[in-house]
C-alpha cells in the first residue's frame, strides 16, 4: 500500500515539475519583449556565448567523426570491392543521425551545463530577485534570450557538423585512400535526398536544441541556490539532456525512417 | 551593450551555418535549383516492376533522359503501371520503342532503360510503351534454369 502511494506521490510531483517546466516555458518566450532593440542586444550576446564559442569543439569533432567513418566504413567496403559507396556511407550516417545527436549531446556538455551554471548563479547571488527588485521580469531579460539563442544555435552547428564531417571522410577516402573522386560524389549524390535526409536531419537537430536549452534553463532557474544545488543542477542538465536527446532520436528516426 | 567584435562573430556564424546547409544540399543532395524542367509524361505497363521505386531514372544509351514519376497497380488488367518524365529535348523516341528494366551493377538500384525502335511516329504526352520486359527476378531465373536442366536430363 505504501509502495503504491509513494509511486503515486512520485508521479504526482513529476507531473508538477513537467507542468511547471512547461508554464516556464511559455512565460519567458510567448511574452512579447519590452523593447525591440535591447532584447536583439541581448540575444546577439547569448548567441555569441552559446553559438560562437561552441564552434571548435563541433568543427573538431565533426571532422574527426567523418574521418573515421570513411576509415572504418572504407575498410569494410572494400571486401565487397564497393569502396565508392563510403561517400554514400558517410553521407547517410552524418546527415540523418551522427549529426544532430552528437551535436546535440556536445551541445549539453558545452553550452547547456554552463548555462544552468550560469543562470544557477545568478539566482544563488540573488541577480534573479534583484531584477525582479527593479521591476524587469527576469524571465524575459535573463531566460528568454538564452533559450532562443540555444533554439537558433543547435540546428546550425548540427549543419556545420555534417559539412566539416564530410569534408573530413572526403580527405581521408579520397585523398589518402585513393577512392575515386567521381564515383564517390554521384554515389552520394544519388543516394541523399534533399526533403528525406537533409530537412529531416535539421528537424531532429531543432528538437533537440528546444528539449536540451528548456531542460539547461529550467534546470538552473529551478536550482537549490547553494553551490552544491548548481552543481548538482549543472549534472542533472547534462544527463536529462544526454537521455531525452537519446530517447528524442528513437521516436524520431521511427517517425521519420520507419517506414521502410 | 553589445560590441561590434561579438557582432561580426555572432554574423560569421550565421553565414558558415548557411554555407554549411547550401554545401550540404547542392555538393552532397545534388539539389538542383534550375526548377521544374520542361517534361513530357509516357506510361508503361509491366508484368513484374521487380523493385522500381519512383524517382527511378530512365535512359537511353545508358543516359539520363527522365525519371519515374509514380508507380500504380492496374487493376483491371493487373499489371503495375509506370509514369514517367521525360525530358522535352528528347520528343524523338518512336513509338514503337520498347522499355526494359535493367539494374545498375549486381546488386544495385533499378532503372528503366529504353530501346529505339523503327516506327516514324514519335511517342508524345500521355502515349504508352507497349512493348515491356519485366525486371529480372533472381528466383525466377533460378526455378527457370532448375527445370530445364530436369528437363534435358530425360
């Protein structure tokens, strides 16, 4: 009996926090900002931080992905004699799953985990309820901007990905494995269709930067303001992040592939 | 306060990711922007598709002249029935051409191959290819070349 109640206390306050979350959600983005200018301001800057500086760590990952794509996929094609289709290979791999999900789970290592620092912080240090002091809504002033900005970043690096991948794959099949150029490129080309890969790769990419930058937002506002709480808010952005990005891209990839 | 590095960052940014999306849709998709190209549809009908999928390309000589625009199933004389584009540069096929699917390599993709025939007539929008052979169906072949070996046995 007690089992069933505590069950039933848990799901109770998980449906509190979900609703909570989502109520979140609305107030800091559906409200229309106060001036036009200053909240362009501040989203350029959030675009900078969470953007700009993410740009290494996915260009640098990117190609080094695409390069051992095309090794491991060149060395198990070539016993078919089928050494071309690792432009296919590369193409399909990067663009309809490496792509949005390592980004995704690089962009909640990277960006989202300092941005429930960040946000943490600011509520530990009572920036948050001085705002509110001042009559600005921090909702709009702190959290929208970088929830928008994170909404905007996540599907152009998963883009940025899947050109340094192929670009990586390229240099390593074609140029040091010798695979013919030609053939790799109309292989890939007659394969890739624009509607079915590329835009459905840059869907899954726009879910999962609004799953991951909601949970890194939310995750900070809602914050134990000590520091173990950031800390322990800080884990929390990166795991949920990590796991509702995993589970995101099977319901997706189903939707999206599995009719076969 | 913003300053004008973080802007041109924030801008260079933007452009890549841009760049990154054209890259992928014209070097990768081989998207082409040219639009619509003028076309002329023909339909066939066949005993077996055998795997044609739409989108499919048509040739002649081993070289693109169309595609597969869809692919249905005759009910009345239970065939599958093929449309397909063809490009209006090539409005000199006779109309007694005959249409084959072929496959590219061994196990490749199929494709739908056309051979010239004789007549003066040439085929126009919405004409049909009468004479068609099916796809080559590997059990097919196998249970053919299984009975006639029985055969020559006795």
């Amino acid at each position: 009996m007690k089992t069933v109640a505590s069950l039933g206390a848990w799901f109770l306050s998980w449906l509190e926090a979900v609703g909570r979350a989502g109520i979140f959600l609305a107030q800091s983005v559906f409200r229309l900002p106060v001036r036009f200018n200053e909240s362009v301001n501040l989203l350029i800057k959030q675009l900078y931080s969470v953007g700009v500086l993410s740009l290494v760590i996915v260009v640098v990952s990117g190609a080094f992905i695409g390069m051992v794509l095309a090794l491991q996929g060149y060395s198990i094609l070539a016993k078919f004699g089928s050494e071309e289709a690792v432009g296919q290979l590369l193409a399909l791999a990067l663009l309809r799953e490496l792509a949005p999900v390592v980004t995704a789970l690089l962009f909640a290592g990277r960006a989202g985990s300092s941005l429930t620092a960040e946000i943490g912080l600011m509520k530990a240090t009572e920036q948050l309820s001085s705002f509110e002091m001042m009559g600005v809504d921090p909702l709009r002033r702190v959290i929208a901007p970088r929830f928008i900005a994170g909404v905007i970043c996540l599907p152009l690096l998963s883009l940025i990905f899947s050109a340094t991948g192929i670009i990586g794959g390229l240099v390593v099949s074609v140029g040091w494995l010798g695979v013919h150029d030609g053939a790799f490129w109309s292989l890939m080309q007659q394969s890739v269709y624009f509607d079915a890969d590329i835009v459905n790769g840059f869907i899954k990419a726009l879910c999962f930067s609004v799953a991951v930058t909601w949970i890194a937002v939310y995750q900070g506002y809602e914050c134990v303001p000590t520091s173990e709480g950031i800390g322990k808010a800080t884990t929390r952005t990166v795991v949920l992040g990590s796991l509702a990005i995993l589970a995101l891209d099977f319901v997706l990839t189903a939707a999206m592939f599995g009719d076969f | 306060m913003r300053s004008k590095r973080t802007e041109l960052f924030v801008g260079c940014f933007i452009v890549l990711g841009i760049l990154a999306f054209v890259y992928l849709a014209v070097q990768v998709s081989g998207l082409a922007f040219s639009g619509k190209k003028d076309t002329y549809q023909v339909v066939a009908r066949f005993d077996d598709i055998g795997g044609l999928t739409s989108r499919a390309k048509v040739t002649i000589a081993g070289v693109e002249v169309g595609s597969v625009e869809s692919i249905a199933f005759d009910k009345e004389l239970y065939m599958g029935l093929v449309t397909m584009n063809i490009d209006s540069n090539v409005a000199n096929i006779p109309e007694d051409s005959s249409i084959a699917i072929l496959t590219s390599g061994l196990l490749g993709e199929k494709y739908l191959g056309i051979t010239i025939g004789a007549e003066d007539e040439n085929l126009v929008d919405g004409s049909e290819i009468y004479d068609t052979q099916s796809a080559l169906v590997l059990e097919t072949l196998i249970s053919q070349f299984l009975f006639k070996s029985d055969d020559s046995e006795d």
